[in-house]
C-alpha cells in the first residue's frame, strides 16, 4: 500500500523467440538480475514481472515472456501464457537478433497493429553481429521504432529507454477520475465502508483508498463511517454531503438511509470508469433482466484470494443471480490472469472492479465480450440491480443510466 499499485503502473512487455535476449535486455533495462539468463533457449517459462520507477515515465511494470517459437505441449502453454501478457501490455519490445524479422516478428508485429499496441523493434546481441540492413530498412520504411542494442555491454540501452518514453501513452498513470470529475473545492463525501470478515485487517481495501485519495486531490474533504453509522451521522451534519458511496453489499441498506436529493452509488461502480467502459458495462447488466433458470454465468475475478464462506465473487453474486432469475443458473468462476477466449457458452459476464489490474486489461475483456456479442457488467452495477437500486445508483452518471435502460430494453 505504500507503492503505487500495479493497476496504476504502466506495463511494458518483451517479446520473441527463445534465446534473442528477452531477459537480459530486461536485466539491463532495470539494472537488476531480475531474470534469470541463460543460452538454453526456453529458460523463462511463465511471464516475470519486475516493478520499477524508470525516468520519466515513472512507475511501471516490465513484463518478460517466454519465446512465441517454443515447442512441444509445454511450449504451447507457454506461449498461451505469452499472448495473455499481452492483454496488459500498454508498450511492447519486439526482441530480435541479427538474424532479421522472421514469421515469428510479423506475427507479433501484426498482433501489436491489430490491438493498437505501440512497439519497437530492438535488435539485441548487436555486439555479436550487425542486424539485416534490409530488415532495418523494411522497418524504417514501415514507420516502426528501431534500436540495435547489447543488453550484454549496455550499448543501445539508453535508446531504448528512450523509444519507451516516445511510445508511452501520454500521462500513461492519468486514468479517468474516480469520483474527483463530481466534486467541487469543499464538498463532502460520506464512505460506508462495512467492517466484516472480507475486509483486510488493518487497513481498507485499495478502490476504498483510492477514492479517498482522489476526493483530497479535489480540495473535497470526506467522513468514513461504516453502514451501522450512516443515518445518525448524516442526521449530525449541519448541511447535506455532495454524495454518499458504499460498499455494493450494504447498497440496499445505504440507499434506505440516505435521503433521496442526495446522490449515492457504490466504490465498484466507480471502479467501472476508473478500470473500463462504464457505459457499455451499464447496457450489460440490463441483460440479466433476461437472465433464465439454465444459463450459465461467467465471474471473473481479477486477483486471487482465499475463498471466504460468504465469498463475494464465488458465493454471494451467483445467489443473488439465482434468486433474481428464479431458478438454478450455471456458474463458472475464473481468478487472476485467466480468461477464456471463448465466450459464447455464456449468457452473461460479470467483471469485478478490476482494482488490481490495468484498465487495458479490463478493456480488453470487454473487447472479447462485445465481439462475441455476449453482454458483460461489473460486480457493483450487477448486485445494485438485483438489489433494485441500480438506477439510483447510476443516477450521478446519465449516459450510463440510459445505456443500462437501452440494454434491458433490449434483453442484452
């Protein structure tokens, strides 16, 4: 907690075959023997991830993969594990040698275009030998970023550095405000954060701390309560808050004790901005209005935790569903950096808020879900509806609100 989140951090992967330098180019970019190096060529299995502050973009993450031209069953799943990084990524490093671009580089070039990722090509060992002057001009001519480098002696490294920052989304940490976009100098928020076995102890959880962060770099101020607390600590103030957020679980008991003119909606709804496309996630959940006792539900949760006997993802959600639906539903629940690529067994997908992850990554989830036209929502807008508040709760954010009226019109 006293690091900036993963979440927040920009992502930089490297890509390749096996043994053109992936991780030394890596070890040479932070400074560290973060992975490990070796002339066996498929050393790195699973994709490594190293934090860093690198100036001036800041902090990131570099992510270092296994070779895309690795054989055998587990090389397939270890090029599986490749091409999920990429999820992630927000600026590639297309590792080759002097061996030129190949069909393994124009796959992974064509991967980076079609997913608007931007990239550059780093022709590492160049103390070795002199990279393809044709491949060099192929890719000059292409407008694609160079540089010839020696992870092993340093050379080329400052260029690198560099191309990242060139490339790098401008402000790549901005993201869409939480809730500072809603606030004026000296408003009030009230945050009911429910204290139970879910919550960490000794501290609150991160989407809770973020908000509080950005409602002090808005010149707001805000007063922490838990449910129990909300009406009597509301009835103690002298003029109303600008708004109320709660946790999503006691959103029926928030929206019961605050007064209808005072704006209320839940951290995970906030978070569907913050780490998504709230609107579109809005129109998804109007399709579990058509939600039928046989269908089956995707939960995707995005870190992996110890499963409590009342888990949220895994226990209270797929209840609540069931109950709304009227009948048994098939549930299916996935954790951390898994995601099926296909989803067209499912009749809906509900996304938790994402905090541990970047937004990319949740965008591109519902990329996968919007072209497979299956409808997709997040936990806090899926468990205010089932819990008949979601209008209220959407009512600070209109093109919302009506995208979630367009979508149960619709059915989907």
């Amino acid at each position: 907690m006293l690091d900036t989140p993963k979440g927040l951090r920009l992502h930089i992967g490297l890509f390749g075959r096996r043994n053109v330098g992936k991780s030394s180019l890596m070890n040479a970019l932070v400074g560290q023997a973060v992975s490990i190096v070796s002339d066996t060529p498929g050393t790195t299995t699973d994709p490594v991830e190293k934090t860093f502050e690198l100036a001036p973009l800041g902090p990131i993450v570099f992510i270092d993969t296994a070779g895309l031209d690795d054989v055998g069953e587990l090389g397939e799943l270890r090029k599986q594990k490749t091409l999920q990084a990429l999820e992630r990524t927000d600026v590639a490093i297309i590792v080759a040698t002097a061996q030129g671009i190949g069909p393994f580089e124009h796959e992974l070039i064509a991967l980076m275009q079609e997913r608007k990722t931007p990239f550059l090509v780093a022709f590492n060992k160049c103390d070795l030998a002199a990279p393809d002057e044709d491949a060099l001009q192929a890719l000059q001519k292409a407008k694609i970023r160079l540089a010839t480098v020696s992870a092993t002696h340093g050379s080329g490294i400052a260029a690198v550095k560099e191309a990242l920052f060139h490339l790098a989304p401008e402000n790549p940490i901005d993201e869409p405000r939480l809730i500072g976009d809603l606030l004026s100098p000296g408003d009030l928020v009230v945050l009911v954060v429910p204290i139970d076995l879910g919550a960490p102890k000794g501290r609150l959880i991160l989407p809770q701390v973020q908000t509080i962060r950005d409602i002090l770099d808005s010149d707001a101020s805000c007063m922490v309560v838990k449910e129990r607390e909300l009406a009597d600590s509301l009835a103690k103030l002298d003029s109303p808050p600008r708004m109320v957020v709660c946790d999503s679980q006691v959103v029926l008991k928030a929206a019961a004790d605050t007064p209808p003119d005072i704006a209320l909606t839940t951290f995970s709804i906030l978070m569907s901005r913050f780490k998504g496309d709230m609107v579109k996630l809005a129109r998804g959940a109007g399709a579990i209005n058509a939600l039928q006792p046989g269908d089956k539900v995707l939960i995707s949760e995005t870190c992996s935790h110890h499963s409590l006997a009342d888990d949220i993802g895994r226990v209270k959600i797929p209840r609540w569903l069931r109950q709304f639906a009227g009948g048994d539903l098939q549930t299916e629940v996935v954790a951390g950096k898994d995601f099926p690529d296909d989803l067209s067994p499912y009749s809906l997908v509900v996304q938790c808020g994402g905090c541990m992850v970047t937004r990319k990554q949740v965008l591109h989830r519902q990329y996968l879900a919007e072209h497979q036209g299956i409808p997709m929502t997040n936990y806090g807008m899926a468990i205010s509806l089932v819990q008949g508040v979601l209008e209220r709760t959407l009512a600070c954010f209109p093109a919302a609100r009506d995208a979630f009226r367009e979508g149960a019109g619709s059915g989907s």
